[in-house]
C-alpha cells in the first residue's frame, strides 16, 4: 500500500479541508512530518487509518475526530487515495455528525457514511458501500489492529510486534504470507479421514444388516440357509405337477356339463320373456288406434301452421305499437320539459347581462388591490424589522454596560495589585536595610520604622497580567459602546424609517373599498361571474340546437303509431277467417272442434317413435318364439347338470393348484434372494477392505499434519520457517546498528506459551546469553522494532506475499536513541529508499530534520492546523 493523496475535512485539529499531495515527494522515499506538540502530526496517521478501517490509530471514535473548529455548517470527512500493485483506490468515510440543515434552520443528524472505490483515469468504479472495513482489510491485506503493528506505528505502540504473544504474531504472519492454504489442507485431510471413518461404520453397518435381512449371522450360515430352500423348492415342485394332471382330467368333464346347463339356461330366460310380452299385447293394440289418429290430425298441419303464423304476426305488430305509443310518450315529455328549460333562461336574461357589467368593474379594482396587499405585507415585515433591531440594540446595550462595570473593576484590580507590589517592594527593600548601613533610597543609616508586610506580595509577572486584564476589559469595553453606537445611528434608524415609509404608502390606499383588499377575492368573484355567464349562454345555446331535432322526432313517433296501429287490427280479422274454417276441417275428419284436433296434432312428434315402439314389439315376439323351439330341440331327453357340485369340486381342484403354485414362487424367490444376498455381502467385504486400508492412510496423514506428536501442525511449522527467515532479515540491521551486540531468534521450544514456536528473544552478544525482548531499554526496543518491521516487510516482498509492504510510518520512538545509536537508525532508514519503500517519521528530534530534506510541516493557526510539504533542495 502507498499512500497518494490524503483530504481532511474538519477532522482533528484540522478545521477547513487540508489536502495533503503525496506525489510532491517527487520520488523521495523518506520524509519527515514535523511540528509542534499537538499541532496534529499523529492525526494524519489517524486520518489514513479512519478512512479504511473506520477507527484511529489511538482510542478515539470517528464521531470524536470532528475538529472543535469546525462551523455548523461543515461536514466532517476523509479521502484517501492509495495504490496497491498497479492499482489505485479511494476510500471515503464520515462520522455520524450534527450539521446544518440544507433547508430551513436547525441541524440534523447524519449517520457515518463509507465507500471503496477503484480509481480509473480518476473516475470512482465499482463503488463498495457495505462492510468496507472489511473489504479493505481483504484488499490491504490486514486488518485495523495488524495495519498499526505493520504498517502504521503509532505513538507508543512501535514495539507491539516485537513483544506481542505468540498467537498475536501468528495472527500476523498468517495474515501476511497466506498459510491459511496450510490449515486448509490439514482441514480436508481431517475431514477425508472423518468421512471415510463414518462410511466404513456405515458399510459395516450395511453389512450385518443384509445377512439380518435373511436371518443368517456371516457367509456360512447363508450357505446353510440356501442348501436347505433349494431342496424345499423341488418337493413343491413335484406336488403342483400331480395337483396340474387332476385338473386337467376334472376340466373335461365340467366343460360338457355347463356347455348343457348353457341351453337349459337359455330356454328358460325365453319362456319368461315370451310371457312378459304376451302381458304388453293389449297396450300394443292401443297405440295402433292413437297413431290413426295422430295421421289424420296431421293432415290439417298447414291450417294449423297458418293460424300460427298469423298469431305471431299479431304479437309482433302489438309489439311494435306498443313500442311507437312508448316512444310518442317519450317526445311529448321531453318537448314539455325544454319548453320549461327555455323559459327558465329566458328569466335569468336579465341577471345575466348585470353581472357582465360586474365582471367589468371588478377587473378595474384588481391592481389597485394587488397594490393595496403589498402594502400591507411591506407594513407587517418592517414592523417585524423594528421589533428585531429594537431587541438587538437592547441586547447591544446591556453588553455595554455589562462590559463597563468588568472594565472598572478589572482597573481597580489592577490598581490594587500594583498598590500593594510597590509596598511589597519597599518591604522587600526594608528586609534587607541593616542598622548603620545607609538606605539605598534615602541614605540614612538609621531604620527606625522600616516596611514590613505580613501577607503574600504580588509577582511582577502577576501585575502585568492584571494590568493585562483591565487593558483587555477596557477595549472590549470600548468594543461594546462604539457596537451598540453604531447600530443604534444606523441599522435601528434605518428600520424606523422603513417601517414609517411602509405605513404612509398603505394610509395613501385607504379609499379602496374594504371588500375589494384582497386580489385573490376579486379574481375569484370574477371567475364565479364569467362561469355563471358562460355556462348561461351554453345552456342557452344547446337549448336552440335540440329543439328543432327533437319536434320532428316526435313527429315521426306519431306516424308511426298510426301505422302499427291500424296493422295490428288487420291481423285481427284474418285470425278470426282462418279459424272458423279450421273448425269445419276437424269437424270433416272426424274430430268434435278445432280443439279436440289440435291434442293430436300436437303429438305428431310421437309419429315415429310410436311406429318404432309397434315395430320392435312384433319383431322382438317372433325371435323368442323361434328360441324357445331351437332351446326345447336341444334338452330334449337330457337331465340338468348340478353346476353347484361340480363348481365346489373346481374351487377345491384350483385352491390346491394355486397353493402349490404359490408355494414354489416364494421358495425360488427365496432361494433367488439368498444368492443375491450372498453375492452382494462378498462385494461389501471387498469395499471394506479397500476403505479400512484408505482410511489408515488418510489418518496417518491428518495426524503428521496436525502435530500429534510434535505438537507443531503444519501451518506453524511453515510460520516458524518463515519467522527465522523474518529474523535473520531483522538482524542485518540490528547487528549494524546495536554494534554486533543484539540479534533476534526464534525459541524452539513449543510449550503452550510459546504457541509451536512463535515467540521471539534476544541474543546478547556481551553476556552470550538470549533473554526476552521486553527486557530491552526504550531505545533498544526502538531499534529491535524497527529491525524487525523491515526485516518482516523484506521477506514479505521477497516471497511475494498477498500484501504489498511498500509504505511504513513511524510515530516517535527516536527520541529515546542515544547520538550514535540515531545515526544508525537514520542510516538504516537512507539505505531502504534504494528498495523504493515509502518511509515516514513523527519525531521531534532535531538532528532528524536536519538529515532529511523532505519535511511534511504541520503548523497550528488561530482556528486549525495547516500541514504542507516542504523539499529542501
């Protein structure tokens, strides 16, 4: 990660927005930020941190960050533009804050707002806005806690990495070098032992099941058991072969006797069926005498169907006049009704034409009243403007004579502060006079009554901070008088004299008539007005268009009643010619009326199904006449079969057969299931096998994996090859700069403590003994750490870890270094800007800002910090 453009908005000391442009290095790789204290060096670091993680270096909560110099008005934010690799990024992030509303008065609450984005040719892509610490803990490569141990070292946190406990810097090493993939492995060879553990208990399982399933315990009783139902199932063979014989000789004799019973059977259902239509002859002869007299009604159908159609005319035309007569009705009320609507406008003609003239009159009022409302509003808003600048220049006022009375008593302090110095100045001269020694001031070497003062004496330096005050008081003083002067010559009379303006102009409007005010009333008058003419004119109007339609409507309604009217009467009178001479054709085929005729005629449907009956009667008679004769040729001389007895022997015969039957299925199905049973058991026995040899070597595995001798899984061993890598890498350094005395190792041992051999100790050279790093003094801490970060950052870059260790920051820590041993630091730190690693240091050491030429200068101001870079040429 490489820092390119940090942005502070009213965050820390910083009030406005401080932009600091990393690019202006011009490809410096060692920079000093310098300052005084609480200036808002440790900020920056801050700033960076916050942005990604949403927390700071330190304690302190981003809601906490929010400069004290900031206005209400101002957001509280961070930008960072970083690169990692060939790609560049931008992470945004803002506290929860109060700031002012965008409209109207009052603040609102903000929630905390964060986003990562990729930076292309400038333009934010691929904007991330939820759970971004965690996105850029993945993209960095390090949490928040491991970025302050790595790459950002704040203020007495340098040595964290160096004295952390084992299981912290595994966190970190894990986290830098990728060796999860370790853990992942000896996770699967775990889990590829529990599986095949758990499928050999279930193939196990599987297997003493299937021989239960049989009633067998192993592979021999299943043998035994197989022997035993292949000899069942050949007895039951050959008692189903005997018991098929018998029935084969019984089938014979059965066939003759219900082929026999069959015709006997027959014979019998004619006879009955013979007598049942013998009981129907009677009602067969009935119907032949109603279907003569359905053909001889049918004979006058076309009388009929005319004196039909005649009477269907008739309702048709007492349809349409009834029709004709609703629809003259219908004209009528409607030309009753219009001739009211007409004289009903012709009433309001009068009314119409006075609010014309109206309409007229209020239209000339309304820019009078238009003036007339402004007026008024211009009256009520200087008279509000009056009323503020009265209240202000009492305000004025009052903090005036407030900073009076603090001015006169600020002067009489300070009077009497310098009164009783220059007494206590005369006693401290009197304490020293000596008895005939002469008197500094007055010469005499007599002291007779010198000054003696009891109580404590005011300071120099307490003088003139009084004298101080009542100089300060007496301008704010003035301040005051000359504030509430001015406002009263100016703003005060300039509001009296707006207000008194503002109620001349509306007193110049007075003869405007009180209901005439207010435009939006005349404007609305005068809508209401021209609605009402406007849809009188209309109405008036459509009147004229549907009064002449509507009379010739009604017109034609009357024609066409006269016509339906006279055409129903006509029919009338044909209905009345076309019965009486149906009467007297009934009469002729031997009906008593019309009437009677009509009952048959209306049955000429039944015609054919009555012909169909008759028929199907006759035919169905002659058949079982003839049955009965064929049925009677056949049983004649022969006795009927008992088919009771015979089928009682045939049940017997096909329940043994059956039984028999059944008997082998289920013996062969038996004996087939216990070859299966046998065959599959073998290929189980088989898989076990394979599996128990499988699973020994998956266990072998996951044991050396996990340690379970050693105590160290492979992920720890791999983490403590690369640990001595990381220290042989820190000791160049440290060598060089603690003069060959001190270098870092690994201690071997892997007791619970030591987390499998992650714990760091120091070699001293002088004593030729290793102790703990703790033990070392501030400054040996400051370079053992400083060793040990880079030593890490070099091994990280070698190996081409998933994070990019190309930036360090280094917050104080040199101030505890002796000359020589700083210069050892400092050379160390010159030397890395050949690797291109981005260094940065927070110190107030003197020599380093002399040795280094690019300075990040971070200066305080009256309201907030400013920070810029400064390059020394």
């Amino acid at each position: 990660m490489r820092p390119l453009k940090l942005t502070m908005r009213a965050f820390g000391p910083y009030a406005g927005e401080v932009t600091i442009d990393f690019e202006k290095l011009d490809g410096r790789h060692l920079f000093l930020i310098c300052g005084p204290t609480g200036a808002g060096k440790t900020t920056i670091l801050d700033a960076m941190c916050y942005a990604l993680y949403g927390k700071t270096s330190g304690d302190r909560s981003g809601a906490r960050m929010r400069s004290d110099y900031a206005g209400p008005d101002q957001k509280t934010e961070v930008i960072f533009d970083f690169m990692i690799g060939e790609k560049t990024y931008r992470a945004c992030r803002s506290p929860e804050q109060f700031i002012d509303k965008k409209r109207g008065k009052g603040q609102t609450k903000t929630a905390m707002q964060a986003s990562l984005s990729e930076l292309v040719d400038g333009k934010e892509m691929s904007t991330l806005r939820t759970n971004v610490e965690a996105a850029a803990g993945k993209l960095i490569g390090l949490n928040a806690n491991q970025f302050c141990q790595v790459i950002l070292l704040p203020q007495g946190d340098f040595r964290k990495l160096l004295v952390a406990k084992a299981e912290e810097r595994e966190g970190i090493l894990k986290q830098l070098f990728k060796t999860q993939r370790f853990s992942d492995f000896q996770y699967e060879l775990k889990e590829r032992a529990d599986a095949l553990y758990r499928k050999k208990k279930e193939q196990e399982t599987v297997l003493v099941t299937t021989y239960h399933t049989v009633g067998a315990q192993d592979a021999a009783e299943l043998a035994r058991l197989a022997a035993e139902t292949e000899q069942q199932l050949a007895d039951a063979k050959k008692v189903h072969a005997e018991t098929e014989s018998a029935m084969q000789d019984f089938r014979k004799v059965y066939s003759e006797a219900a082929q026999l019973n069959s015709h006997f059977q027959a014979l019998d259902k004619a006879e009955k069926q013979q007598a049942s239509l013998l009981m129907k002859a009677e009602e067969i002869e009935h119907k032949k005498q109603d279907l003569v007299r359905i053909r001889r009604a049918k004979e006058l159908a076309a009388y009929f169907d005319m004196l039909d159609n005649i009477m269907a005319e008739g309702k048709a035309a007492k349809s349409a006049r009834d029709t004709a007569e609703a629809e003259r009705n219908r004209y009528a009320k409607e030309k009753e009704q219009l001739l009211a609507f007409e004289t009903k406008l012709e009433g309001q003609r009068a009314e119409m034409e006075r609010a014309k003239i109206t309409i007229t009159q209020l239209q000339g009022w309304e820019p009078k009243a238009k003036e007339y409302g402004a007026a008024r509003r211009n009256v009520e808003r200087y008279t509000q403007k009056y009323k503020e600048a009265e209240t202000e220049l009492a305000r004025l006022q009052e903090t005036e004579k407030k900073c009076r009375g603090a001015a006169e008593a600020a002067r009489e302090a300070a009077e009497d502060v310098r009164r009783r110095y220059i007494f206590g100045q005369a006693a401290i001269l009197a304490s020293q006079l000596e008895e005939g020694a002469p008197c500094p001031v007055c010469g005499s070497v007599h002291h007779p009554h010198p000054a003696v003062s009891k109580e404590k004496l005011p300071t120099e330096t307490e003088l003139k901070k009084a004298q101080k005050a009542a100089e300060t008081a007496t301008k704010d003083y003035e301040n005051a008088r000359n504030l509430a002067g001015t406002y009263a010559a100016g703003a005060y009379v300039s509001a009296i004299t707006e207000m008194g303006n503002a109620q001349a102009k509306l007193a110049s409007l007075s003869d405007l008539p009180e209901a005439y005010r207010s435009p939006i009333f005349l404007r609305n008058e005068v809508k209401r007005l021209f609605a009402a003419v406007t849809a009188w004119e209309e109405a008036l109007k459509a009147l004229q268009e549907k009064k002449e339609p509507l009379l010739s409507a009604l017109g034609g309604a009357e024609a066409n009643f006269q016509n339906a009217t006279a055409r129903r009467e006509k029919l009338a009178a044909d209905y009345k010619a076309q019965s009486d001479a149906l009467d007297e054709k009934a009469r002729g085929a031997g009906f008593a009326d019309r009437n009677d005729c009509k009952v048959w005629y209306a049955r000429v449907k039944e015609e054919e199904r009555m012909e169909k009956s008759i028929s199907d009667y006759e035919t169905e008679l002659k058949a079982t006449e003839k049955t009965i004769a064929d049925e009677r040729l056949v049983t004649g001389g022969a006795k009927r079969p008992d088919m009771a007895a015979l089928g009682q022997e045939d049940n017997q015969l096909q329940h043994r057969l059956t039984t028999s039957a059944g008997q082998s299925r289920s013996l062969a199905d038996q004996l087939k299931n216990l070859q299966k049973v046998a065959k599959d058991t073998e290929a189980m026995a088989q898989v076990l096998d394979a599996l128990s040899e499988e699973l020994s070597l998956a266990q072998g595995l996951y044991d050396l994996t996990r340690g379970s001798r050693t105590k160290i899984t492979l992920e720890r061993y791999v983490l403590g090859v690369l640990l001595d890598e990381v220290a042989e890498a820190a000791n160049h350094r440290l060598l060089e700069m603690s003069h060959r005395r001190y270098s870092l190792h690994r201690m071997k041992e892997t007791g619970a403590a030591n987390k499998g051999g992650l714990s760091l100790e120091v070699s001293d050279s002088y004593t030729g003994r290793s102790r703990p790093a703790n033990t070392l003094s501030g400054g040996e801490t400051f370079l053992a750490s400083l060793s040990l970060a880079l030593g890490l950052a070099d091994v990280v870059q070698a190996r081409q870890g998933g994070v990019h260790l190309d930036t360090m920051f280094i917050d104080e820590g040199f101030g505890t270094l002796d000359p020589e041993a700083l210069n050892s630091a400092m050379n160390t730190l010159i030397d890395l800007q050949s690797t291109g690693r981005l260094v940065g240091i927070i110190s107030h050491v003197p020599e380093l800002e002399e040795r280094i030429d690019a300075r990040l200068k971070v200066s305080p101001a009256e309201k907030g910090s400013r920070a810029e870079f400064e390059i020394v040429e």
